[in-house]
C-alpha cells in the first residue's frame, strides 16, 4: 500500500512546485501595473524582470521511479501568453520613461536667466536628480538608454529647427516693416534674409545664438 501511495504523494508535491511557481509568476505581473501607476519605473522594470527570470524556472519534479524530471512554466499553456504581456509592458514602460527624461532634459535650465559664459549649472532639486537616475537606470536595465539618446537628440534638432525658422520668419517681418520697399515687405526666406540691413541681420543672429543655446545648455 504505501509504494502505491508514493506516487501520488509525488505527483501531488510536483503539481504543488508548479502552482506555487505560476502564482508567483500571476502575482509578479499584477504588480507590474501597480508600479507604473505610481511612477515606480525601477520597480516595474525590476519587476518584469523577476517575471521572465521565473517564467524561465524549471520546477523539479519527481517521478514515479523516483528520477527527477524538469518543466519550464513558460512552456505551459496557462502561461503562453504571458511573455507577449510582458513584453508589451517593457514597451509601454520604456516609452513613457524615455518621454519623461527627453522632456526634462529640453526643459533642463529653462528657470531664470542664464550666463551662456559660466559654467553649466545643475538647477534640478534633490529629488528630481534622484527621479532622473532612477529613470536613466531603469533604462540601462532595459537596455534602451542609447534609443533614449536617440530619441532626445532628435527632438531637439526638431526643436532647433522650428526655433529657428520661428525667429528667422519673425525677423524677416519687422525687417519688412522698416523698409519701403515692396518687394522686400513681400520676401520670406533666404531673399527676406537677404534684405535685412547689417543691424538688423546682428540682432537676429543674437537672439539665434541666445534660442538655440538657451535649449542646448
């Protein structure tokens, strides 16, 4: 009698690893939205992590003759569709903390006037330095800090570049102002440019230099 109730003994502890490891795996993910919700980006990322790291695990189990056998929990059909869900979690959680850390660096500096002749100054609190590595490190776990780098440095040459058409088209136009002649009241561009006096060309590429250095420093 008791050989023939080993083996059920044995199924029922196997079958035990099993459930204790899926519910590990339910709960890791349930936390993960939790965290993002309250900004906990390290966390969330940490968890996703942990999620794949179990997901991978191979509860032992033990057989009828007593060998050991091995079963990955990503392979199980309950759990077939959590690696897609947490891989669309990654993706949500990196676009959101890549937007967070591009728009502060753009707004990085933009309080009070600023000496582009002194050094850099650091102008973020406390705790909004300790936000942004937490940010850049969450990042770097993903491995996406460097699509981060991408993403900030294309924004900011689209910002340069409306910047710069803005006040180019708003110099062009009180240039025009000031003249009375028609044709250069009427240009735009390279040829409203061109029509500027000395003067008027100076003060527009001061306040260009100023724009652009005020969003670079």
């Amino acid at each position: 009698l008791v050989p023939i109730m080993d083996n059920p003994r044995a199924d029922l502890r196997a079958i035990s690893r099993v459930m204790e490891g899926i519910e590990d795996v339910v709960n890791c993910k349930a936390s993960i939205a939790s965290l993002m919700s309250v900004g906990d980006h390290l966390g969330a990322i940490e968890a996703l992590r942990v999620a794949r790291s179990l997901l991978a695990q191979t509860p032992e189990q033990e057989s009828g003759d007593g060998s050991s056998q091995h079963l990955s929990l990503g392979k199980l059909r309950a759990l077939s569709k959590i690696g897609e869900q947490l891989d669309e979690y990654e993706k949500l959680v990196v676009r959101n903390i890549t937007d967070e850390l591009v728009d502060t660096f753009l707004s990085w500096g933009t309080e009070g006037d600023i000496d582009f002749r002194a050094p850099p100054r650091i102008s973020l609190t406390t705790d909004r330095r300790a936000n942004i590595r937490g940010v850049v490190q969450s990042l770097r776990l993903c491995g996406q800090l460097s699509v981060a780098g991408a993403t900030y440095q294309k924004r900011l040459c689209d910002l340069i570049s409306v910047t710069v058409k803005a006040i180019v088209t708003e110099c062009v136009a009180d240039a025009a102002k000031t003249t009375s002649n028609g044709a250069d009241a009427s240009a735009k561009g390279i040829s409203g440019v061109a029509s500027m006096s000395l003067d008027q060309f100076l003060d527009c590429l001061k306040m260009l230099f100023e724009q652009v250095l005020g969003l670079m420093w």
